[in-house]
C-alpha cells in the first residue's frame, strides 16, 4: 500500500470495518524484508521505551 496507513485506505475505501480493508491488503516482498531490517536494527543507546523526555517540567505545568 505504499505506505498509506491503513485506517485512511479503510476511509478512502468506505469500509465499515478494518479487517475488511485488511482482506485486500498485500505487503509485497520488499516491504516484508524492510520490516525485519527495522526489527534487526540495534537501538541507540539513549532509546528507553517509547517514552519521550522533553527536558523537565511537571504535570501541572500542562
């Protein structure tokens, strides 16, 4: 699907339901080895989960 995500081809589609839009989805080989790349590539050091520090300030400053 080139890279579109899902949810907006299930929109743009007219689905109802994302396992429909998932039926005629393909990933073609090249995407398949691109995803294990990402998963074999080592993280740097300074990742910690999916967390993102943005360098202080507490809760009541939102």
């Amino acid at each position: 699907m080139r890279g579109a995500p899902a949810r907006a081809i299930q929109e743009l589609a007219g689905h109802r339901d994302l396992s429909t839009t998932q039926r005629y989805m393909h990933l073609s080989p090249a995407a398949l080895d691109a995803a294990v790349r990402l998963l074999d590539a080592p993280r740097s050091p300074s990742t910690r989960g999916d967390i993102l520090e943005t360098g202080g300030g507490t809760f009541a400053d939102a």
